[in-house]
C-alpha cells in the first residue's frame, strides 16, 4: 500500500506466519496517519505474548499521537503494560518492539529487545539495532553455544532489567530508495543477512518481498513466528548523512549506527526473563556429565 502525509510517501508492505507455533505473539504496526511503523514479539503463556504485542504498538501508537518522541512513546507502552491485568491463566507479559517513525527529513529508530531493524541504502544493508539478549552481550560463544540462548533477553517492554527499561533510540537522514526492514526473531534467526540483501535490492514492491522472506524464513524451518514489514521511502532526501562511505582501499563500508553503551540494565547483572531456567539446567547437566565421567 502506498500512503503520502505531506511530503512522505511510503509503499509499506507486511507479512506474518506463526512458524511452527500453535499461536502468532508477533504484531505490527502501520499508521499511515503519522508514518508510525512497528514489529512487536509477545512472551508469556498461553495468549499473554499476543496481548503484550499488541498492547505494546497500541499504546505507542497513541503517544506518539500525543506529541511523544519513539522513545518516550516506548516507556510509556512499558508502564502501561506494567500496569495492565495480564494475570491468571496468561500469566506474564512482555514484548520486544522495533519501531520506525518518519519525519519530513529523517528517520526516528528505536528498540527494545531481539526484533531488529534494517536499512537497504544503495544496495548495502545495515542492521540498525543491536540485539538486548545475553547472547549480544557474551563473547566467545561457539554458533551452537549462541543459538542455543539467542531466545535470552536481557530485557523488554513489560520486563526490564534491574535498572529499568532503557530504549535505544537515534535518528538517520532519510534518502530516497531507501528500503527499512523490520522484523521479528523469527526472520533474522534462520535467514542471513546476505539473503536478506538479496531480496531487498531485488525489483518489486515492498509487499511482495515481505512474503519473500516469510516465505524463505518457513522454508528454512521457522520454529518460531515470522513478522516482516518493509518501508520503501520514496521521496527521502537525495543523499543522507548516514549513506555507505569508501574507505581509503575503495571498498565500501558500513556506518556503524550510534548504539547505546551498555548499562546496568542490559549487562550481565541484569535478569535474562526469557527462559530465566537455562542457566541453571545447563551447569545441572554439565554436573551430571562430569559425575558420571568420573
């Protein structure tokens, strides 16, 4: 669907499959009225992850019809969820959002959580957010030892660490062609980056390739929900600050986006709520393998 405000034009396009789940937890969200746009991804049990997702965009939603800037919005989605009765049968609740808001001249980008947001510019993708999960945090994992925790957060909307909720949040120049990607764990877990490159600089419109990679995703064996939506700008900018650059050898190379420092929520100190049990499990089967090689 195209949609214009002003002088921002759009062509978003949205896909979403529950993997091999029973339910869908993941939400988006497309607000053409204030070029609003979001991938939400629930945790908690039985139908507590999709109220969590959805009330996390809803909420956002309307603070930012408020006059709130993306981060602000989010912290107050967080204390509205706190506030929320997801009690009882659903037990917990919290989310991961990633969300983008245009501006006639930029790009406002913030996240909390494993849901992540790309930007194709001139061909070259960016992953523009840093994963909140133990596994971005470690160093010296093996793959298997990464995938094996990559579920682990160290935080989300519903569900901050120590210290609070930190959001992370920045604002990109924006440029005509750009193609903004976001998605849910369920797309970036088992399709690669260069995979994800490819079909965005492919030709067609944003909608086709969202149900590209839901497709390649499912295809890859998806063991969880696959949300995928994708912003083409139309009227950006000609050039922005945050295109590719050469280095000194001629090749290009990637702007690092301004990513927070870690703080107190965020670190090892903090509580990884997803799947709080895997520690524990780990070091009682590495004690019962060494018993019994003894």
């Amino acid at each position: 669907m195209n949609q214009g405000l002003g002088n921002l034009l759009m062509q978003v396009g949205f896909a979403t499959h529950t993997g091999r789940r029973q339910q869908n937890q993941d939400n988006g969200l497309v607000d053409e009225s204030t070029s609003l746009y979001a991938v939400a991804d629930g945790v908690g049990g039985g139908d507590s992850g999709e109220v969590a997702s959805a009330s996390v965009c809803q909420s956002m939603q309307r603070a930012v019809h408020a006059g709130h800037p993306l981060e602000q919005a989010i912290l107050l989605a967080h204390q509205s969820l706190l506030g929320d009765d997801i009690t009882g049968e659903r037990g917990y609740a919290a989310s991961t959002i990633a969300a983008l808001h245009a501006h006639p001249d930029e790009m406002e980008v913030a996240w909390v959580g494993d849901s992540r947001v790309y930007l194709l510019r001139d061909d070259l993708i960016m992953q523009m957010t840093e994963d909140h999960s133990v596994a971005q945090r470690s160093t010296g994992l093996s793959e298997e030892e990464a995938a094996r925790i990559r579920h682990v957060l160290t935080q989300a909307v519903g569900a901050a660490g120590e210290n609070g909720l930190h959001v992370d949040a920045y604002r990109v120049p924006r440029q005509a062609g750009d193609v903004w990607l976001m998605c849910s764990d369920g797309l970036h877990g088992v399709v690669t980056e260069e995979r994800i490159q490819e079909v965005l600089a492919r030709r067609g419109n944003s909608q086709s390739k969202a149900d590209e990679l839901v497709e390649i995703a499912l295809t890859n064996g998806a063991d969880d929900n696959v949300t995928v939506l994708i912003v083409t700008d139309k009227d950006g900018a000609p050039h922005g600050n945050a295109a590719p650059r050469r280095d000194h050898s001629g090749e290009r190379t990637r702007p690092m986006p301004p990513f927070a420092e870690p703080n107190a929520s965020d670190s090892a100190s903090g509580r990884p709520w997803r799947y709080m049990a895997l520690g524990g499990i780990l070091a009682a089967l590495l004690f019962l393998a060494l018993a019994f090689a003894l």
